[in-house]
C-alpha cells in the first residue's frame, strides 16, 4: 500500500509533505531516547497528533505505515537490541495514544453534534 501523495500539513508554522511527515515521524522517534517524557509528552505524539487532526481520516492509515517503517528501520539499525526494543514500544504507545486520542476527539465532536441535532442542548 501507498502512501497518499496529496497529505500536507501545518506544524509549528511549517508545511510538510508525506516525504517530510515521514522523515520528521523517524527524527522525532528516534530522539525519544533522549526525551525521557511521560507519556503525551514527547514530540514525537505532539506531531503526531498535529498530523492526525489534519489529514482526511480515509488517509489515516498512512500512519500505521510510517509505524511499520520507523520499525523496519530501528529493527534494521545497529543500535543494540534492547535499544532497538525500547524504541519500538515508546513509539508505539506514542502512535497509539495519538491515533486513540484523536478518535476519542472525533467521536465526542460527533455525539455532541448528535445531541445537539437531536434537540438535547449542550452537554453538561
């Protein structure tokens, strides 16, 4: 599967394209070594979820690609393993927790709108 040519998007005042989306996901992975966030806390889920809030969600799956490469590309690394492995499970919550909060978002925008349509007013 393909990457989505026509992805851009705005982060920190820059555009991106899918070919600098995917090098700045892998710049950004692999600097959570150095992070030492909390979870949400680390760049790599702020531009994450900068990315997801602007991309159609028919173009979503984009991400689960750039996740499956970034592991190619530690797994292929001559980092050491168990480097390698802490890695690839910080990127993973991060891709996760982003991928879930931005559903999470959606699906709250929607039932309120539902409610709202609905006649049930705002919720409390």
């Amino acid at each position: 599967m393909e990457m989505p040519q026509r992805v851009s998007i705005r982060y920190k005042d820059k555009s991106y394209n899918i070919n600098e989306i995917r090098l700045k996901t892998f710049r950004t992975a692999l600097q959570i070594w150095e992070e030492e966030a909390k979870p949400r806390k680390t760049e790599l889920y702020e531009f994450i979820s900068s990315c997801l809030k602007q991309v159609d969600r028919q173009d979503r799956f984009m991400f689960s690609l750039l996740f499956i490469e970034l592991t190619d590309l530690i797994r292929k690394s001559s980092l050491e393993s168990r480097m390698q492995e802490i890695l690839v499970k910080t990127a993973f919550r991060e891709f996760a927790f982003a991928l879930a909060d931005c559903e999470d978002s959606t699906k709250g925008k929607q039932g309120e709108q539902g409610r709202k349509e609905a006649g049930g007013g705002e919720k409390n």
